[in-house]
C-alpha cells in the first residue's frame, strides 16, 4: 500500500508540472478528469469518482466555478441537488487534463504486456472494491 501512495503522489507531481501553466490543484486536476471523463454529474457522484469527501469537494467546486471552469445547474430529476456542468472554458482545460493524463498513462503503460495491465487493472479495482 505504501508503494500506492508513493505512486500517487508522484503521478499528481508529474501532472501538475505538465499542467503548471493552468495552477490547478491535485483535487482541481481530478475533478476536471472526472466530469470530462462522466459529463455532468452531482455533487455525490463526483465525490464517489474523485474520492474526494463532499464537504471538501465543495472548496474545489467553488475555485473552479470562480475560475470559470463549471457552473451548477439545478437537477431537474432532483430539485434539491446541483449537476456540475463544465463551461466552455471548463471543457477546454479539461481536455488538457486528459490529455496530460493520458500522455502519462501512455508513458507509464506503454512497456508492459496486456497481461501486466490486466494485472494492474484487477488489483486497483480489487483495492476500489475493499474500500
């Protein structure tokens, strides 16, 4: 576990180095992912994809809705929720944030068998499982 955390940490390093020029945070940086990756989504859905509790995720929801980068719309399929909608603007940096992530992943993966990233796939998501 301590080898994940290492690899964690030096993965959010990396891609906030590539990503320097737009100053996001990590949390930043993973959400953007998320809602490029799911469209839009509600609070609780983005915090389950990011793993990032709700109470802090508001923060980083604030940051990137001053910056420009999503607004809240009202769900229509739940009145007392929000749907997090990137912008424009949102959706371009998005696409540079996964690209970046996509760049690395390419880098990272791009020696190994398709039995090693079978491998890696079945130990994350056996990790995703038992939290």
């Amino acid at each position: 576990m301590l080898a994940l955390q290492r690899t964690t940490h030096l993965t959010l390093h990396a891609l906030s180095i590539a990503l320097a020029d737009l100053n996001l945070t990590a949390a930043e940086i993973n959400a953007l992912a998320n809602l490029a990756d799911s469209g839009a989504l509600n609070v609780s859905q983005l915090s389950a994809g990011t793993g990032i509790k709700a109470s802090t995720l508001t923060n980083v929801l604030d940051r990137l809705e001053r910056r420009g980068y999503l607004t809240r719309e009202l769900d229509a399929a739940d009145r007392r929720s929000f749907r997090l909608v990137l912008t424009e603007l949102g959706t371009a940096v998005a696409a540079r944030v996964t690209d970046a992530v996509g760049d690395l992943e390419g880098r990272a993966l791009g020696t190994l068998s398709a039995t090693q990233i079978a491998g890696f796939h079945a130990v994350i998501t056996a990790l995703q499982e038992a939290s």
